[in-house]
C-alpha cells in the first residue's frame, strides 16, 4: 500500500501545493495554505454502485422533481419557491445570528406540513437543542434529533430513519473517520461536504448545511465548497438591529436576487409580511437629510429610507466619509457627482449615509435617493412628504433609467406616496393615483423634491 503524502490546500481558493508557502500561489492571499493528508489507496479502490445509461433530455420526468414547502414563506421565497429533491443548501452567517433558529423552526413548519426531519447537532447537545425548540414552541414528533459529528454514524442513521429533510449543523463539526485531519481543517470540510452531497443526490434528499463565516464576512473553509453546493443562503443583519435579511448568494434552481426578511423575537424569527411599511414605521417627516426610495430586491418591490448628514469637518485631516447599507466607493462618486454636476460643495465636510433597519442595497436606483438625501442634509431642507424617488445617477449629473418602474410606483402608492420623481424616458402621467415626475438631472430633481 502507497503511503500518503501531505499536501497543502489553500482555505481561501482551494488551489494544492506540494509545500507550503507563506503567499498562496493561486490567490495571492497570505497564511491560508493548511495541510492535507490525502485517503489511502484503499478508498479508490472501493466499491462504485453501477453506473446508470444516459437518458434522452425529452424524457426526463419534471414531476420528479416537484418543490416542496418548508413551511416558511420568507425561506420558501428565496429558495424559488421551495425544495427541490436532492438539494444540497448551505447557510452560512455571523455567529449568534439565527441560523440555527431559522433552520429548526424550518424543520418544525416542515414536520407540522406531514414531513420527517432529521436534525444533526455537531455544536450542541440534545437538551441545548430541546430548550430552543421548547423556546421557539416547536417540538412536532416528527423531527428527530441527533447529537452526532461522525459523518459514517450520520449516514448510517439517514439510511434507518429515511428522513425527507436532512439538517448539519454544522459542517465545520462534522468530520469523517477516512480524512486524517480534526475537524474544520479544509480536508475535512470538503470531505465532509463531498460525501453529504453524494447522500443527497443518491436518496433524493434535501439537506441544510450551516456553515461558519470568517471575519471579513466569506464562507469558512475553501472556496471549494460554495462551488459543491447547490444554493448559498446567507443570513445577514445589524448586531442591535431585531430586523435579519436572508439572502441568497447562488441558487442553481432559482433567482439570486431574492431576500427575505425576518424580525428576532422571543419566539424566534417570523417572517415581515410588509417589508415596506416596518422599514418607514420610525421615519420622520419633514426632516432634513432623508429620502424614499423605491428599490427591487429579486421581484419584491421594498421602499427604503436613506439618511444622510452631512457636517463640517474637523479643521485637520481629510473629511469622513462612512456608509452604511449602501456601497462606498458608489456614494463617493455620487458625492463627486454632487459637487461637480450640481455646484453642492462637500469638500471640507463629513458625509455620513445610512439605510435603517440593517438593510444592505446595491441596487442603482437607489442612487437619486443618496444625493436627495446629501442635497436635503447640505442645504437643510427638508424633501417633500409626499414624494420618493427612484433613478441611477450618471457621472454628468443625468438621471438615467431603471427597470420595473411600474411596480415601484404601484408600491409607493399602495403606502400613500402621491408622487416619484423617475427618469425621463419613464412616463409622466399619473399611474393610479400618483404622479410619475421626469426629471432628467440632479439639478432638476432638486428642484421638484426640496422644499424650503
């Protein structure tokens, strides 16, 4: 029999190497080359089940691979509309965010529905996960729990119990006896993950797996197993915010562009059925420095307050500029934009922008709501109740188009908003009650939004 030899795998990009280096190779990133001892021969020459003979496309029966409800509508929304047999999910967040809240209250909707769940704690015990259920009210008969990290075990009891819901929590935990390596080393993860995709694509099962997250806000372990997975949810909110957006970073069976909004509770996450007006509940009017917009997440219209001060600068060093829920480098040249196209002076003042509720857009639309709210902050005027805004902002200061305008306004209405300031080439009649205003640049935006 061979002898194994150790490689190095870098945590970041997954790339090999023979020796380690200080700087991956592949990625250029510093520290993240782990080492690896590779299965014996023994493993390759192992028993393959029989191979199955290729099927003609035109003959592949759909039915097959009908949807499934979990039973939680904000959950069932990102995914595309349910699970899909033999899915493989990870959902991955910062710690103590709600990932194991969601995924059990998911097993619990998912039993109640007429389904079995297997739950697999690697990170806490049977009673640990008795008190959150016991917390959350949910305890059907129909999910069974198992404290387990031995991957062999885990796939032994999947075959006795035949569950139709498979969670892993987590898959930094889990490990596999035929991997000589602990725990949440890189080996380990993507054997792991390797062997709980085959379990899911060979019985048809959807399963969960939660996954940690590193410090700057990425998947722990390599990059391999985002590409492994089929979806990648991603559990997001402020620390002191009650409001968490589920997010879905790659979805092989659905769109990308989804979101989900979730409040913390004594009895769990629920699901926000009007994103919209829990997002404006707290919002002043007549106050100088914010703004409405009309953004699109996936196909769910959601009207989002921007706030934005602007202040003068301390007389030494360079003025700040700190955003948060919006991206930086975006409203900087926004600011430029400002400065430049609309003669607003911000050179020697601090510029803060916020988007409440622990929401995070990167949607240009959202682009004419920043510098309406800078602009309002800056002269001290306050914008008008009545109006939103909804536009991308070009670097000669023109408002340019966006799509599903229809929609934002049918939103903005629906909430009592009787007019949108849109880009020109959207229509300028009334559309059920509000005014679709055109305005073909920031200068004229101003106008029609400030008062005062």
């Amino acid at each position: 029999m061979a002898k194994s030899r150790a490689k190095f795998i870098c945590e970041r990009c997954g790339a090999e190497s023979a020796q380690w280096h200080g700087k991956c190779p592949s990625c250029g990133e510093w520290n993240t080359l782990a080492s690896f001892t590779p299965p014996t021969a023994l493993l390759a020459a192992a028993p393959r089940a029989p191979s199955q003979p290729p099927v003609p496309l035109a003959e592949v029966d759909l039915a097959a691979v009908e949807r499934r409800q979990t039973g939680v509508a904000e959950l069932d929304r990102v995914l595309g509309g349910g699970l899909v047999p033999g899915a493989l999910m990870l959902v991955a967040g910062d710690p103590g965010i709600g990932k194991s809240t969601l995924l059990l209250q998911a097993a619990s909707a998912f039993a109640q529905g007429g389904g079995s769940c297997l739950y697999v704690s690697g990170e806490e015990s049977l009673g640990q996960v008795a008190m959150r259920s016991q917390r959350l009210a949910a305890r059907p008969e129909n999910v069974l729990l198992l404290a387990e990290t031995d991957l062999s075990v885990i796939e032994e009891q999947v075959q006795r119990t035949s569950p139709d819901l498979l969670i892993v929590d987590s898959i930094q935990a889990m490990y596999s006896p035929d991997t000589q390596s602990l725990p949440g080393t890189v080996s380990q993860v993507r054997s792991c993950a390797a062997r709980l995709l085959r379990i899911a694509k060979d019985l048809r099962l959807p399963t969960f797996l939660v996954g940690h997250v590193t410090k700057d806000g990425s998947v722990a372990g390599p990059r391999l197993l985002e590409h492994m997975v089929d979806t990648v949810l991603s559990l997001e909110g402020e620390c002191h915010s009650g409001y968490r957006v589920l997010r879905s970073l790659k979805n092989r069976f659905g769109s990308t562009d989804e979101l989900g909004l979730f409040q913390m509770t004594e009895a769990g996450l629920e699901g926000v059925p009007d994103p919209s007006a829990a997002l404006l509940a707290e919002r002043r009017n007549g106050t100088p420095g914010s703004s409405v917009v009309a953004a699109i997440e996936g196909t769910r219209p959601l009207l989002l307050e921007v706030q934005a001060l602007v202040a003068r600068a301390a007389p030494y060093g360079s003025p700040r500029r700190s955003v948060t829920g919006v991206d930086l480098p975006r409203t900087c040249l926004i600011l430029a934009v400002l400065e430049k196209q609309a003669g607003i002076s911000l050179a020697g003042e601090d510029v803060f922008v916020n988007i409440p509720g622990g929401i995070r857009t990167a949607e240009p639309a959202v682009d004419l709501g920043i510098a309406l709210a800078v602009a309002s902050s800056a002269k001290d005027a306050p914008i008008r109740p009545d109006t939103a805004c909804v536009g991308e902002v070009g670097l000669t200061g023109e408002v340019r188009s966006v799509p599903m305008v229809d929609r934002r306004l049918a939103e903005l209405r629906r909430h009592g908003f009787r007019r949108c300031l849109v880009p020109p080439r959207a229509m300028s009649a009334r559309h059920g009650g509000i005014e679709a205003v055109p305005v073909e640049d920031l200068r004229r935006a101003f106008v029609e939004a400030l008062s005062g």
